[in-house]
C-alpha cells in the first residue's frame, strides 16, 4: 500500500494504480477513509463495500492533468449543482473540474439485488430545469461544461410531464436539453402527434433502447422545429418528380416470446435543411423537388412483451 498526493488532498492506503505516460496517477484503489476536498465539498471515496447492494469498490479516476474524473463515493452525499442540490453515491468531471454526471445510485444488480430494489431505495428528487421545476426519481443527470443541464434520466415506471415547443407532452425514460436550454429531445410515454414539415405525423418508440436520456426519439432543432422522430404508426411515400414513388415504413421483427408474434420496429425520420432522411435506408429526398405523403401504416404486430404468459 502506498500514499499519493492529488491536488484534493491526499489518499493513503492505496493498493493499485495505473500511471500515465507522464508520469500522473491515472486511476486507483483505496481501503481507507479519505477525503478530498473539491469544489463541490469534501468527498469520501469508495474504500469498502458497506452491503450487497453496493457495487465492489471502485477506483478514483483522474484526468492527464490531475483533474478528477471519477469518483465513487463511500456513502451517498448531496452536491450543490446548477440544478439544485442533489444526492450522488458516483460523480463524474468535466476536465476543467466541472460536474458532468451524477448517479444518485449506484448499485450492483444481481439475483439478490434486482432494479426494483434500486428503484425502492431512490428518492424523489426536485431539480430546476430550463421548463422548470422536474420531480422524479432520476437515475442520473448530465451537465454541460457550462453548468447547464444537459439530460435527466427517468427510473422505469416514473412519467413526467413536459412543455416542449409541439406541445405538452407525458415522458418516460428522459429529457434532453440544448446548451442555450431549449428541449432537445423526449421519449414520449404515449403517442405523440406533432407538426412536422412533412405535415402531421405520430411519434412513438415502442421499445426506446438504452437506460439513459441523452438521446430519445423525438428529436427538436433549437429553433423549435422538428429534427426527428420514430414512428410506429405512419409510413411515408416519397414521389419524385417522374411521378415513381418510395414507401418507407415501419418494420417487424419475432417477439422475443414466439416468431408467430410479430414486433413493430420503428420507422427513423429525419429533417434538416430542406430534406428528409430515412437514414435506416440510407436514403434522402428533397422537399422541394417531391411530394411525401404520410398514410397510417398497418401495422398488423403488437408491442414488445417480455413476459410470455399466454
């Protein structure tokens, strides 16, 4: 065991750590208190496993320059952030020494542990956000270099309702913002109707992939206007100018439960400058030089289920 100096005080009982090339201690281990003093407080570093729920003990994380990066705390301690105060157990920097990501939890899932005890443990959390006040029990939150509040990630099962420039709107899984803080993105918890330059049309992600909240699919410039959507209930036929036409639409795929239950796998559209993209089908047309037709899709399928009682 070892003691290194860090611009935040130092650690002792250090049991690993990887160095880099210049020679500044990348990341390690401790299995002792300590504490470091930062902007946002006097943290203690994760040094032991205090029950099953905790993941093992983590390593503190620095940057090449020293900054820190990382930090897995060793019980959970609320920080004083551009959004309010929130409760943390892993914290993550900018390298200018800015909070980028909070975890209020962060638990090992196991056959002992499972998310719904995770999710027993969360507390709801009031934040100050650029549509106002949001409270919910978040997974995490994410920050701009600036201060501003970059995405809130939303448990399973928590719904907030949001002010978005097409409309209010009842969200599930999160909500991402632009710097400037106009809404960037939502996950829509129902189907959602909104005016696109292709006229009305249904956004709705039956299966939204991955547990986060950067990125959600319906998407919006910062001007306020469309940038893109998922669709599981309306296909598009683009007509150029010889009159020949392109459908594009929703596909299936097996439900996870049986093949002779199909899936309805969203339809990506995207818009920028004039054009419509189907970038699933490398393809793009301009709004001027054709005609595009949005029509109901028969879908024909259902939404994913993973339970597969009959």
């Amino acid at each position: 065991m070892s003691t290194i100096i860090t611009p935040y005080g130092k650690l002792d009982g250090v049991e690993f750590k990887t160095i880099f090339s210049n020679g500044k201690t990348d990341g390690c281990l401790v299995n002792r208190r300590n504490t470091l003093t930062t902007p946002y407080g006097r943290l203690v570093p994760q040094y032991e496993a205090e029950d099953m729920g905790r993941r093992p003990v983590k390593p503190v994380y620095f940057y090449k320059n020293g900054a820190l990066k990382s930090i897995a705390l060793q019980s959970q301690t609320r920080l004083e952030t551009p959004a309010g105060s929130v409760p943390a157990e892993l914290v993550t920097f900018h390298e200018t020494g800015c909070v980028k990501r909070i975890f209020p939890l962060d638990g090992r899932l196991s056959g002992f542990w499972t998310s719904r005890n995770e999710y027993d443990l969360a507390e709801t959390i009031t934040i100050e956000s650029p549509v106002g006040k949001l409270s919910a029990k978040f997974i995490g939150l994410q920050f701009f270099e600036s201060g501003a509040l970059k995405s809130a990630t939303l448990w399973p099962g928590e719904f907030l309702d949001i002010r978005t420039p097409a409309g209010e709107f009842r969200v599930r899984t999160g909500i991402a913002f632009h710097e400037e803080g106009t809404v960037r993105s939502i996950e829509p918890a129902g189907i959602a109707r909104v005016d696109t330059p292709v006229g009305i049309m249904t956004a709705y992600d039956n299966e939204p992939q991955g547990i986060h909240g950067d990125l959600n699919s319906l998407g919006f410039n910062p001007d306020g206007s469309i940038h893109s959507l998922k669709t599981t209930a309306d296909e598009i036929l683009a007509i150029d100018q010889s009159g020949a036409g392109q459908r594009f639409s929703p596909g299936l795929k097996d439900n996870p439960c049986g093949a002779e239950r199909k899936v309805v796998v969203p339809l990506k559209v995207r818009f920028s400058a004039g054009r419509i993209h189907f970038d699933d089908f490398q393809q793009s047309f301009n709004l001027e030089h054709c005609r595009v037709k949005v029509l109901a899709f028969d879908r024909k399928a259902a939404d994913p289920t993973y339970s597969c009682a009959s």
